[in-house]
C-alpha cells in the first residue's frame, strides 16, 4: 500500500483502535452474496461461512459494524449449520460483533458453518462514491481492518480463508474482484449476476469487489497468469497504456522472488483511499494514477511485491507491518536498481534516509510498533525505515545471499502468518550468521545512530585519524562503516570499520594526505550525522 491521502485520517482513524482476531476459530472459506444499486447506498448481504474451532467454546464471534441511526450493518437472520448445537443468542449484535452462543460446547477440531443474512449502508469498507467523470462507483477498501464495515468476517490478519463474492448489481457495470470470474449473467430487471472465487487462503485486508463501469483489456500474460487493466472508459488509451507496465513487472518479481501465487493479476483504476492496495490478485490503485506516461511504474511495482509480502506472506498482526511495506518499499527500489542502475539506486536509498531522519526527530519508535489507531502504522518507520533494514542486510549478507533469505522466507510463509522473529530466524539459517544484535538494534530501538565524526591527517605518522562518536540516546550500535580514501587522482581505497562502541578512534596508515575523504559513499547505512576535517 502507498500513499494515505491525509485528509482521510481523522474520518477513519475511529475504526481502527481495536484489534478484532479471536482466538477459538478458524474461518475456511467465506462465500458473500452482495446486492448493490443505484437507488441509494444500501446493500443487502449473505455470508456463508465456514469455519473450524481451534479451543473449546460454547461462545463464538464475527464482526460486523452494527447499524446506528445513519449507518451500520443490522443482522436479519443467523443460521448454524452444526447437528445439536442450538444457538439461543443467534444475531445477537454487542460491540460490533455478532455473538453466537450455544446450548453446549463445540469442541476444539469441530467444523461448522453459519448463514448470516444481513443488510444496511457501510459506514466504511465499502466506498460507494462518485469517480473523477461523475460516474457511480463500488470499492471495497479493508484495510487494516475495516472489512467488517460491509462483510461479516474475523477481521484480523491471522485469519486466512478462501473467499467467494456473488455480486448482483444493475446491469450496466462490470465486477473485478479476487480470484477467477466463474460466471456472469444477466438477469430480470435490468441486473447482473457476476461471481468470483479465490481458492488461495487470503486476510480480509485484500478480499474486495470493484464495481463500476470499466474498460477491460488483457494486457498480456507472464508465466500463464492472465494481466488485466481495468480503467475508467474516458481514459481507456492511456490507462491500458500505463497498467501495461504490470507485465514487465510481473516478470523481474517471478524471476526475483519466485511463482506468482494467484491465477490472475488485474490493476484497477479506483476510489481507494490510498494510493494503492495490494488486494490479491485484484490491485486497486488512486484514480489519478493514470496519465499516459507511466509516471506510476513504481507504484504499480511497490503493489505488485505485496501480492507475495503482505498478501501471502502476512504479518501475524499490525505492529509487525513492516514484513509487508518495508518488503515492497525495498524491492521496489531493488526493481528500480534493475532498471536505473547503481547511481539511482543510492539517489533512492538517501532519500530514504532523510525522510527516516525526519521521523525519528519528530516521532521516535521503534519499528515493530503497538501504536493504533492502525492507520498510525503508515509511516517512515513501516516503509522506508524497514526498507532500510532489509538494505543493510543486504549489505551485511551479498546479494546472492539476500535474495537466497527473502525467497527461502517466502517459501516457508506463503500462505501463513510470519512476525520479525520468524524472519530472524530463516535469515539466520539461510546465511550462517547470528543476527539478534542486529534486529534488535535496528527493529526494536526507537533511535538510529547519530554520529559526530571527525578525521586529521597526522603528516608526521603517515596515518589517518577517523574519532567517531556515538549521540543517540539508547546506547551505541554495532555496525560496519565503509570509508572512501582518494589518495591519488586515479586510486581510491574504501576500508570498512566496525563501530560498537560510544567513541573511537581508527588508525588507517596512508603514505599522503588523501585528496578526500568520504563516510558511507555508497549508502549502505542508516544514520543521522556530521563530519568535520581537523586541522
């Protein structure tokens, strides 16, 4: 995901101060069956849901936003689907959750279903609005966890299911949503059924539907995955133009990181409130990301990593959302190397840093981070700051190393639930190296290094003098530091330190004062500092 439109904050925060997972079931699969029109901004709504229970309970959970006097879902009817099991409090709605609780206890392996029925005006989730044309529009926007504003779910990261929407709508739009389209037809009274499913077990932050009226274009296919663009009418030439991009994008990634997990991609123009969302297999990226000259390649490349980080490879719950957004910040930079070069790249990785620098300033935290509201969670320390720490690793690692770390952790967590411990540990195992000191000090402290350095050419000793000092409050870092030394027009040397402690002094002999002196020149460290030649 990229780019919060700020002025969406204050309206939205208020959905996103409670964590919604429970811990005695697990969901299978969701089937919806989602009625839209034209009339107002009501829907009426079917959930199916299968599910299994993980701890003995007589007492079960969705969520779903109740119904208040403007807005809100209010639950019509509730069924179980369990052989003796009664459910006296079925639709029962407290909190924002629909209770179901039973005359006896469901044991820990049972599996049951349930049928909600259920109708009323989203508040949130579900953004019914106008596009840029004036055209009327459908988009689900979940996340982090605003799906049960339309869908009754276990709206929480942990909870993967496989997912079903049957959307009946006035016939004159088209439907995108998950997985593969499996029909679509046309009914009585001017209306279209459209149905897709999603066999790969997904969070409820990327499970949408998109309806509007589209222009629809097969872009090509990688690897036998079908590419789509999907686009507003009025701007179908430069829309299929610029979604192209997805192609080649799609091609460094599977080469990168390995097969792409879902049967199709589609990159849908949309009203999201970001400037763009990773939903599976279906991306929703801000309406104005279309102009015809690929000014957006990035963003669809920063999405397009999240449908294996953060999409299939989930974090197990928000404070560890970097594993999704520092994933797809760096590699899309890692993408932009491929395409730019060297030189960029480290134009890249320095803007990076500053705005790293910017943040810690103003708002020191720590990486892994339990603040909510969720939306919070966008911000320097979950993109470019993780961005920065999978940099370093890289670094620390080689390449060939680092990209044999991201593949083996994505193939042990595709289609689960990872947090940084997790991704210590595959790094550690793949690479032969401990790496506690390191993910402690760059996840887990607030501070990053500030420096105050400062160096002297002692003519007499032939020596450089490189003094270091650690400021930040939280103690010294243990890292490397690589220092260019131009002694002669045509030769350079760049050995590399290793600073650990609060201050120190590096002696590098050298037969002549160099000609210059750099500190970090190719951008392999995340710091905050100065550097003063001594007289």
């Amino acid at each position: 995901m990229r780019g919060l439109r700020i002025f969406f904050v204050v309206l939205f925060s208020s959905v996103t101060l409670l964590s919604y997972g429970q811990g005695n079931i697990d969901v299978l699969h969701y089937k919806f069956n989602i009625e839209l029109n034209d009339r107002d901004d009501s829907i009426k709504g079917v959930a199916d849901i299968s599910f299994v229970i993980k701890k003995n309970t007589d007492t079960i959970y969705f969520d779903l936003k109740a119904f208040n006097s403007k807005n809100g879902m209010l639950v019509e009817n509730v069924t179980l689907n369990k052989p003796g099991i009664e459910t006296p409090s079925l639709g029962h709605q407290k909190d924002d959750k629909i209770v179901l609780g039973m005359t006896r206890t469901m044991e820990k392996g049972d599996t049951a279903s349930v049928s909600i029925v259920y109708r009323g005006i989203p508040a949130d989730g579900l953004i019914i609005s106008k596009n840029k044309y004036g055209r009327r529009t459908f988009f689900a926007d979940n996340w982090p966890n605003r799906a049960h504003h339309w869908i009754p779910c276990v709206d929480d990261p942990s909870d993967k299911a496989t997912v079903e929407f049957i959307v009946t709508a006035p016939s004159h739009y088209q439907v995108v949503s998950n997985g593969i389209m499996i029909e679509e037809t046309n009914l009585a009274d001017n209306k279209k059924l459209t149905h897709y499913r999603e066999d790969v077990p997904l969070p409820t932050k990327v499970m949408v539907i998109g309806v509007a009226d589209f222009a629809v274009n097969l872009a090509g296919t990688v690897d036998c995955i079908p590419v789509y663009s999907w686009v507003f009418p009025e701007e179908k030439k430069k829309g299929f133009y610029d979604y192209a991009l997805a192609k080649d994008i799609l091609t460094y990634y599977i080469d990168y990181i390995g097969p792409f997990p879902y049967k199709k991609l589609a990159n849908v123009q949309s009203k999201t409130i970001f400037g763009g969302m990773e939903n599976a297999g279906a991306i929703f990226y801000h309406e104005n990301s279309v102009d015809g000259k690929r000014s957006e390649e990035y963003l669809l490349a920063h999405e397009i990593v999240h449908q294996w980080f953060g999409d299939m490879a989930t974090e197990k719950n928000f404070p560890h959302l970097w594993l999704s957004e520092g994933f797809a910040t760096y590699l899309t930079h890692v993408y932009a190397e491929s395409r730019l070069g060297f030189e960029k790249f480290n134009e890249r990785m320095k803007e990076d840093r500053d705005q790293v620098i910017d943040f810690v300033r103003t708002s020191p935290k720590p990486v892994v981070d339990s603040v909510t509201p969720y939306l919070q969670l966008l911000n320097a320390n979950s993109y470019q700051r993780g961005s920065w720490v999978l940099h370093m690793l890289r670094r620390e690692l080689g390449d060939s190393v680092f990209q044999r770390c991201v593949r083996s952790y994505y193939e042990q967590y595709k289609g689960k639930n990872a947090d940084t411990k997790d991704l210590q540990v595959v790094f550690e195992k793949v690479s032969g190296k401990k790496l506690e000191t390191f993910f402690k000090q760059w996840l887990h402290t607030a501070d990053i290094p500030r420096l105050d350095i400062s160096w002297k050419y002692d003519s007499k000793e032939k020596n450089l003098l490189v003094t270091i000092k650690q400021l930040q409050k939280s103690g010294p870092f243990s890292f490397p530091l690589a220092i260019y030394i131009q002694q002669w027009a045509s030769d350079a040397t760049i050995p590399v330190i290793t600073v650990d402690k609060e201050q120190q002094t590096f002696i590098v002999s050298l037969v002549a004062k160099p000609i210059q002196v750099k500190f970090d020149p190719y951008a392999s460290l995340l710091f905050e500092g100065r550097v003063t030649e001594l007289k």
